[in-house]
C-alpha cells in the first residue's frame, strides 16, 4: 500500500512531469527504496489506473491543494471556462 506521500508524488510525476505510470513507480522505488515497494511489485498499470481514478474522483475536492495540480488543471481548461463563462451572459 502507498502512503500518502507516494501517492501525491505518483500523481505530480504523472500530470505535471509527464511520467508514465510504470515510470513514476520505478521513482517511488528508488527514492524510498526496494525493500518497502515489494509488496507492490505485482501490481499492474491497469489495476494502478483503476486505483487512481477511484481515488480522484473520491478526493475531487482535495486534489486541487497538491502542489501544481491547479496551475496544470488551470492550464488545461482555462479556454473551456472562459467560453462558459461567456456564454452566461
């Protein structure tokens, strides 16, 4: 199970480096350590993207506060939003 330090740093990798999954977990090993990853050496990309989307839906609210999470969502529907906000008027 990843704490809730690897779990942010797994999701800074992804949406803000541009690491794949496989990638940002072979990081997590490194920078913490083989002996504490190897209960997770079977886990799979498509059970990790399961995983990671049942947490961000649950954490929505949450999300937002990780640092350079809102500057990369901002970023990426700040068009969409101010079309919506226009057409409010």
């Amino acid at each position: 199970m990843l704490t809730t330090d690897q779990q942010k740093l797994i999701i800074f990798l992804v949406a803000w480096c541009g690491f794949t999954d496989r990638e940002a977990m072979e990081f997590i090993k490194l920078f913490w350590g083989e002996k504490k990853m190897n209960d997770i050496q079977t886990l799979t990309d498509a059970e990790f993207d399961r995983r990671l989307q049942e947490k961000v839906v649950r954490d929505a609210a949450q999300l937002l506060s990780i640092p350079g999470i809102y500057e990369a969502v901002s970023e990426h529907y700040n068009n969409e939003i101010l079309e919506e906000y226009e057409q409010e008027d």
